[in-house]
C-alpha cells in the first residue's frame, strides 16, 4: 500500500475498462450512449451512484437514491 493509502498492485480499474469497453462502443454505435462517454466517465457514475447506495440510512431511501443519481447521471448521455 502507498503512503496516499492506495493499493499500488490494484486492477479494479483495468478489469472494469475490459468489462464497459465492448458494451459501451455497441451503445456508441447503436446511438444510444453520446460518442463523447468514455469508460472512465462510466466508472464515475458508477462509483457515484455506489456512493448514493453506501451512504442511504435504510432499504427504501438507498433505493430512491440509486434511481435519482442513475437518472442525473445518464440524462445528458442520451
């Protein structure tokens, strides 16, 4: 681990960019996902909405979160 706390051997990031990339380039192709979203900016939404679910005090807040920060983080991506 380094100073900064991060696993320096970590993959995560790499195995996710393998698992978004292919599905990603067929929404980009297909005109359902903007040509400018990137697997990086896929990641973010992730990690955001991941922070909504973590973060809710019960059951049925976490899931009225998830679905507000899904719908503001893909509204401008269609």
């Amino acid at each position: 681990m380094s100073s900064s706390g991060a696993v320096e051997d970590y993959d995560g990031d790499r195995r996710l960019a393998e698992l978004v990339a292919p599905p990603l380039e067929r929404a980009r192709q297909a005109g359902r996902v903007a040509a400018g979203v990137t697997v990086d900016d896929v990641a973010l939404a992730l990690r955001m909405i991941y922070g909504a679910a973590a973060t809710a005090r019960d059951g049925d807040q976490r899931r009225l979160d998830v679905e507000q920060a899904h719908a503001v983080v893909t509204a401008p991506w269609f």
